[in-house]
C-alpha cells in the first residue's frame, strides 16, 4: 500500500480521494473531509495576501484544526494499516504550489504511516523522512535545512518533534522550550549564527 498526493486534474494513484472542502461539481470519487479546511480557514485564505506570513498562518490555524480531529484521524491510521490498496489524496492547486493537501502529508501520512508514504506525484524530488541525532522527527525541507546550518556553524542544536506537532528545542544542556513549526524556524534562524554560540542563550527565551 502507498498513500500519493496530488492534484485533480494530474496523475491519481489507486483510489482517488478528494480532501478539499467541496470536491469539483462533477467529482465521482470519495469525498474525506476529515483533512479539508473549515469554512472559516478557507474564507480567509482567499482574502488574504496569500504571502509567505498567510501560508505560516494558514498553516498554524490548519495544524489546530488537525489536532481538533484527533480522535478521527487516529481511527483513520488505523484502517489505512489494514488496507492494501493505494490511494492519492487530492485537491485543486498543481504540484508546487501552496496547499494544505501538503501539510497532510507531513503532519498526518508522514508522521503516523511513514513506510506508506509515497509523496506529491509529479514532483522532482520524492520527501525523504529526516532524522536528525538527538531527537525523532519528520522536517520540513526548511527546517531541515536550518537544522544542517546550525550544526555547520558549531551549534549542536537537538529538536525532537512531540505528538502535539510542536518542537522541543536544546542546545547542550540548555533547554529552549517547546515551539510550533513558525516558532522554531525563527529560534533557529537565530542559532545558525555564530554569535548566539559565543554568548548565552538567555535572549532566546524572550523571543
């Protein structure tokens, strides 16, 4: 079994299941709207600046949401591990743009049934699991890439990914606390620079 995402009108593997809010006027497949957007969310995505600011804020507000439907979700796990057949998750945006059909992948597919993860179809590069010494976690490609900088710059940074979807952050002994995925991106900015290894880690507190 594998579990693909992808875009209506692209490449579908297996069964096709539709995950936005309100799947195309002549959709025939399975509608889940266990991972689609609220009304709401989606509402003030379209009336936002759809920037990169909106796409973090959209996707702190789609993580809350997810967490909202915990229980579901891991009834969800649960069947998909007894299933054999493949199936690609589908929304409207092409592969390579912004949607939430991505953080599905990452925070639910990857996280709970990683060995059935297949990726975006059609694009370059299939997401790889990361894990990074010191803790056990699925990254983002940015957060990753942070991670590789910190550890160049001689900051052993260590982030373990917790079941909430948040991030516990040390460096050492030093404890930096728990962060979402927008909080750790900006303590690790930071990190990467030589000065914060060279001074005390008290300012990182006050972010």
């Amino acid at each position: 079994m594998a579990i693909y995402t992808s875009y209506y009108a692209g490449i579908i593997k297996g069964e096709a299941i539709s995950i936005s809010l309100y799947p195309p006027p002549a959709w025939k497949g399975k509608h889940l709207p266990l991972f689609a957007p609220t009304p709401e969310l989606l509402k003030w995505w379209k009336s936002s600046a759809k920037d990169a600011a909106a796409q973090q804020e959209y996707k702190r507000q789609f993580h809350e949401i997810l967490q909202s439907r915990q229980q579901l979700i891991d009834l969800w796990v649960r069947k998909q591990r007894q299933s054999r057949a493949d199936i690609t998750l589908c929304c409207f945006e092409k592969t390579g743009d912004f949607c939430h059909r991505h953080q599905v992948g990452e925070e639910i597919v990857q996280t709970y049934l990683p060995e059935e993860w297949g990726g975006e179809i059609g694009a370059a590069q299939k997401p790889q699991l990361k894990i990074i010494p010191g803790g056990k976690a699925i990254y983002s490609p940015q957060v990753t890439s942070l991670i590789e900088k910190c550890h160049q710059s001689g900051c052993p940074v260590r982030c373990e990914r917790l079941e909430c979807g948040y991030y516990r952050v040390a460096v050492g002994e030093e404890d930096l606390g728990e962060w979402s995925e927008l909080g750790l991106l900006g303590v690790l900015s930071g990190l990467r620079h030589e000065f914060y290894c060279e001074r005390s880690l008290t300012s990182i507190h006050n972010l």
